[in-house]
C-alpha cells in the first residue's frame, strides 16, 4: 500500500507544470506563479536565497512559525 502511495505521489509531481530554474529560486507553474504547499509554504529550489526571497513567501513562514510557537 506504501509503495502505490509513493508511485502515485511521484506521478503527480512529474505530472505538474513547473520549471525549477525560476530565478527567485522558487519552483513556479507555467504562468510564473509560485507553486505552494497545502500549508501554503512556497517551494523553493537549491538557487534560493535570502537575498532573492520573495517576501510574500517569507512572510507566510514567518506568521506559520509564530502561530506554532504560540499554540505550545
């Protein structure tokens, strides 16, 4: 059951529209938005860096982690 979790995971992403080489160093989709978690976390590539973060992206981050340490 693990394994055809896995294979279905695996064909969903190779099946999505995204190009890795975005040069904020976030994956995007093919009209140049930033793809998301279903946390609403941005995806980033091995070429982000702080100095090309989107700042709408550091924001989501921040606010989550903020919520997470209040809630313990």
């Amino acid at each position: 059951m693990r394994s055809l979790s896995l294979l279905a995971l695996c064909a969903l992403v190779l099946s999505l529209p995204a190009y890795a080489d975005s040069p904020k160093g976030y994956w995007i989709d093919k009209n140049g938005k930033v793809l998301k978690t279903a946390k609403g976390f941005c995806i980033r590539t091995g070429k982000w860096s702080e100095k090309t973060a989107d700042r709408a992206c550091l924001d989501a981050m921040k606010k989550n982690s903020s919520m997470a340490m209040s809630s313990k």
